[in-house]
C-alpha cells in the first residue's frame, strides 16, 4: 500500500472513531430496539455454543458481544475489538453490569487486528462475527483472510450487513438530501463486496472461506414519533449527515425532513421502518 493511501484510510479510521465516540453515549439509548435485536439474531445464525471462543469486530456497546457471551457461557471466552473508545467503553460496562467474566473488550482496529493485541493463537477461535460494521472497512477482504487464519479448520465467519433500505422512506432521506453530504452505509461504491449476496459471497471465497450462505429478514423498527425518530438518528452513524448540514440551513433542513415524516405517521403519531437486513455465514474450509 502506498504512504498516501494508508495516510487516506488512517484518516478515515480516525474520523470513523470520533463519529461513533460522538454517537456512544445514546447508541442504542434511546429507547428504540435496532443494534441489539440484530445482534442477537447474528448470534443466534452463528450458532455460537458453550465453551466457544469469538471475536466480535467492531463490538460497539456490545449488541453482538454480550448475546455472544451468554451464549458462550462462563467456559467460553468473547473478544470484541473497536476503533472507538467510547463503544467499548459502554461494551465493558454492559459486560460487568451482566457478570459476564468471558467477555474482553479492546480499543482497536479490527482489520488489522494483531494477535498479541487480543492474546492468542492462530487458528484459535470458533467464531467471528461482524455486526453491521465491515462495509465501513476500507479492506473487508484483507479483514476476512485475516479472520480466517485466526479461525480454527471449520470455524464460521458470520456479518451482519444491510439489504434494501425502507422504500417508503426514501421520501425522508431525499428531502435531507441536498442541505448535507456525508456517505451513507446504503450507498455504496460500485465495487464494494457489500453491493449484492453475489459479490460479498465471491469476496468470502476469495479471502479463503467456503460454503457461504446469505439469510435476508426484515429489520422493523419502531419508533413513538418524529422526535424519537430524530434522537435516534444523532444516536447511529446517520449522525455524520446531520453534523454535515450547516447551522443556517438546518432548520430548513429539518422542516423538509418533518413534512415527509408526517406523511408516514400511523393514526398515533408513531413511525415505522422496514429495511432488510442480511445474514452471510461462511465456513473456513
Ligand atoms: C454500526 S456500529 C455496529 C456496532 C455493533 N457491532 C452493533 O451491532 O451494534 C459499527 C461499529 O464498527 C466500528 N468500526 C468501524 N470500523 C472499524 C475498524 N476498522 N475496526 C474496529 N471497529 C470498527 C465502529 O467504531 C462502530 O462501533
């Protein structure tokens, strides 16, 4: 890799990390149930049992972590890895709130993840698993045959990634549109592994993994009314956005945003949100 490409993912790595310290204090705080429901459900698709060892990258506070624990159990052992002080910061928390003994949480960043950073072996764990976080990678591939050799023959590499956004939604988004910029995890470049089941199932054979196998569900999320909705959004990386658009258009911004929200309210004011969101477990061979 060049000095100035590494210099431009550096960058973007840094940036990731303060965008999600901002986020962590309300991450998942705000009463809507999104990150954890779909962290359990990872979980669950991974099949991780008693007695096995993970890693979880990009832990964040801990949606896939703390499930992972339970179910791993007190003879199993669950490490997390994330760029951002503040998530693994709550993770910990959650993780010594709970009692979970088996759960390690560390600053760093998970694609590059070095052995001695988590204390252990090639060929050493059951599972990894990615919830919602690997199209943030700049190098998902050279993540996944990282992850690979740190799995044991026939271990699973489990991610957790978005399918189609909400259609009757996109009103909302377009309305924001033009008073900010900001990269969206809905829009991604043509030759991200993340753009079909297709790719991403290739890009997991290429990094060495067999036998992929892509479960697509719908991610409902609820929401009591627009302002829930709003705390919500300043809670996830969607943030980055918000944070982009300048303070003498924001209220404009925010009307446009409103109209179109009112639009989609139920009878009682409240919103809902139905994306799809995909499951891709791949074995090392
Ligand atoms: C949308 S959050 C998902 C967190 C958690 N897995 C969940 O399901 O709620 C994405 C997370 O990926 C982390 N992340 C992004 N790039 C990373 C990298 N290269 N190494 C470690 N963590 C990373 C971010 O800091 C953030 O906490």
């Amino acid at each position: 890799m060049s000095d100035v490409m590494h210099d431009r993912e550096a960058d973007r790595k840094a940036a990731l990390a303060q965008l999600f310290d901002r986020s962590s204090p309300t991450y998942e705080r705000v009463g809507v149930e999104h990150f954890n429901d779909l962290g359990r459900r990872l979980v669950a698709h991974a099949g991780v049992a008693a007695g096995h060892r993970v890693l979880d990258v990009g832990c964040g506070t801990g949606a896939v972590l703390i499930p992972a624990a339970r179910a791993a159990g007190p003879d199993g052992e669950v490490i997390g890895v994330d760029l951002s002080g503040g998530m693994v910061a709550r993770a910990q928390e959650e993780a010594a709130r709970q009692g979970l003994r088996q759960v390690r949480a560390v600053v760093g960043d998970a694609e590059t993840v070095a052995l001695e950073d988590i204390a252990t072996a090639p060929g050493s764990f059951d599972t990894v698993l990615a919830g919602i976080c690997l199209f943030f990678f700049p190098r998902p591939q050279t993540a996944a045959a990282r992850y690979r050799e740190l799995l044991k023959p026939g271990g699973r590499f489990g991610v957790s990634w978005w399918g189609r956004p909400d259609p009757l939604w996109d009103p909302v988004y377009a309305a924001g549109a033009p008073y900010g910029r900001g990269p969206s995890s809905h829009t991604l470049p043509e030759t991200s592994p993340f753009r079909s089941v297709d790719a991403l199932h290739a890009m997991l054979a290429e990094a060495g993994f067999a036998e992929a196998e892509t479960a697509e569900e719908d991610c409902v999320t609820h929401f009591t009314n627009a302002e829930q909705w709003w705390r919500w959004v300043w809670s996830t990386a969607g943030r980055q956005f918000w944070e982009s658009v300048p303070d003498d258009e924001r209220a404009k911004a925010v009307a446009a945003v409103n109209a179109k929200l009112d639009s989609l309210k139920a009878p009682d004011g409240s919103l809902t949100m139905t994306s799809k969101v995909r499951f891709t477990l791949a074995k090392r061979s």
